[in-house]
C-alpha cells in the first residue's frame, strides 16, 4: 500500500533530481491524492516547486541557519508515513532522520555513498539495477509505490533572454565537473560547421558567472538563465548537446534529441535516461570518476567532426 504521505530526499544535484523523479511519479501514480513532499537545496527550487508530482518543496540550504531551521519546522509540522532518502549521504540520511515519523527507507549498505548513512534508515534496498534510475524506482517499490513510472515530469520553466527564431543545437559547455567538460574551442569549430553545412545555430547556455568564458565560443550565440530559463531553452532547441552533468539529463527527461559525451564517467550507471540520447564515448575512456580541475584526456579525444556526425543524425530526427 502505498503511503498517504512521503518526504524524499534529494538535496541535488541537477542530474541526480532528474534521475529521481520518476521515482516520484510512481509514488504520486500510485496514491494520486497522497501528499509528495520533496527536500532539496534552493538553487533547484525551478526542478521542483510547480513540479505536478511534488506537492510541497522544501528548502534546505546547510549553509543557513534560517533555511536549516525553516526546513526543520516544515519537516516537523506534520507526520510523513515515509521518508526516502535518495542521496545515501550522510548529510542527506540526517536529514531524513529529522523529519517527524514515518519509516525511513534507503540504499543498502553496499550501494549507500557513505556507510553511515545506511545506520539511519529501517529498510534497505539491496537493488541489482545497473542504472540509478532503475535503482530509484526499486527503492520506491520498497516504500511502498505499486505503480511503476518511467517519466520525469517538469515544469514548463519561463524564456530569459534570447533564443534563435529557427534551428539550434543547445549546448552548456561549463556544466559539471572539470574533468568532464569538452575543450571550449572544440565548441567554435561545431558552430562553424552546424551553422554553414546544415543552417542550425550553436546557442552556449550557462550562469551569470560563465558569461565572459562562453563568449569566447566564437560563432556561437550566448544564452545566460537561471534553471528555469535552461527548461524553457532546452524545451525549444533541436537538439542538444551535453556532458555528464544535468543539462544532458533535462534534455533526456523532456524526450529531447541529444548527443551526450562521456569520458571518465560510466553511461551505463549515471547516462541519459530515455531513447531520445546518442551517446558518444571511446572504447579506451577509463572510469574513474575523479574531480579533477583538467580536461580528461578521453574528452579531448572526442573529436569535433565526430561530435557533428552525430549531431546531423540527431537533427535529422528534430523538430523543424
């Protein structure tokens, strides 16, 4: 049976929120007049908050004492039946522990980030998935959701600043870790090419703070959002092409066509959910996941030619 109401925890990142999600669609499927309450840091407020599977966002900034106790007050006002907690974190297991009743569900103690977590909840789920979001929903199961959902349900975000009337291929070169981005100046040799041979424009996307980096993409145009300004961009683009990082994953949850490059990360646990993604990786890239502050060497190696090809077949399925 499925609970009437359940607090998850997700505190972030981008990625990490989108790859829960349809967890929270199976528990809103399964009990549609349950309440959906969902704790997480302000800045992913736009992935959540008018989000039609999550009835309730809660702030949660450790950093602030008022957002630690405003998140204490909204997670004491009522009893939950369930706290999931998503992140397998310690930080994030403590918080789960705060809220007021309910069972506590998580990760077993081999597939939680850090053991200790693992000490706080009453059930454990020891999945065999190999991808995060199969292992979402299986922790889901256990908590009670009957009703299985494979989609991430979005808001609609809200335009900021200017798009291209016609064809683009979004991009966020400056998203995620260092060593998963892809070489800037790769990025002006993809525009010449999309924008000469198949009349599709290059639009860079990212923070206040990345502008003066991402105006170095020559022959690219400069979109500067918010997260609900990347939904809105991300819902109008062609195509877009993305990292390991959550603009990839946005686009994938909204069926957009994309090109994704991975180097140091594995696909096949952390890549785009969905059919509408062509990932593009080297046989040789090692896994490592290291947060490194330089470029790995098997992005580099991703060559911008080979980054094009797939982009006009990905352009070939987008919209007009």
């Amino acid at each position: 049976m499925s609970p009437g109401r359940i607090l998850i925890v997700r505190l972030g990142a981008m990625g990490d929120i989108l790859h829960a999600l349809p967890a929270a669609a199976s528990f809103r499927a399964s009990a549609p007049g349950g309440h959906i309450a969902w704790i997480a840091h302000p800045r992913w407020r736009d992935l959540l908050d008018g989000n039609p599977v999550v009835d309730e966002f809660i702030p949660f900034d450790r950093s602030s004492i008022a957002s630690v106790t405003a998140a204490w007050k909204a997670m004491r006002r009522a009893p939950f039946d369930a706290v999931i907690d998503f992140q397998g974190l310690t930080q994030s297991a403590l918080v789960a522990f705060a809220a007021r009743g309910g069972k506590r569900f998580g990760f077993h103690y081999s597939l939680v980030r850090e053991t200790p977590a693992a000490l706080f909840y009453h059930e454990h789920c020891k999945t065999q998935a190999a991808h995060v979001v199969e292992m979402n929903l299986d922790l889901a199961r256990l908590a009670g959701a009957d009703q299985r959902r494979l989609e991430a349900p979005l808001p609609q975000g809200r335009p900021e600043g200017r798009l291209p009337e016609g064809r683009f291929v979004l991009a966020s070169p400056l998203a995620g870790w260092v060593s998963k981005q892809w070489p800037l100046e790769y990025y002006t040799r993809l525009a010449r090419r999309l924008r000469h041979e198949l009349g599709a424009a290059l639009v860079v996307n990212g923070a206040p703070a990345q502008e003066a980096a991402l105006r170095g993409v020559e022959d690219a145009e400069v979109h500067i959002s918010s997260v609900a300004g990347l939904i809105y961009a991300t819902r109008r683009a062609t195509a877009v092409l993305g990292l390991d990082s959550g603009p990839l994953h946005l686009a994938a949850a909204l069926g957009i066509p994309a090109v994704a490059l991975f180097g140091p990360t594995d696909p096949a646990r952390n890549g785009p959910w969905g059919e509408s993604v062509t990932v593009l990786r080297l046989p040789a890239a090692e896994t490592t996941y290291a947060r490194e502050a330089r470029i790995h060497p098997s992005m580099r190696e991703l060559h911008p030619d080979m980054v094009f090809e797939a982009l006009r077949h990905r352009l070939g399925e987008g919209r007009p």
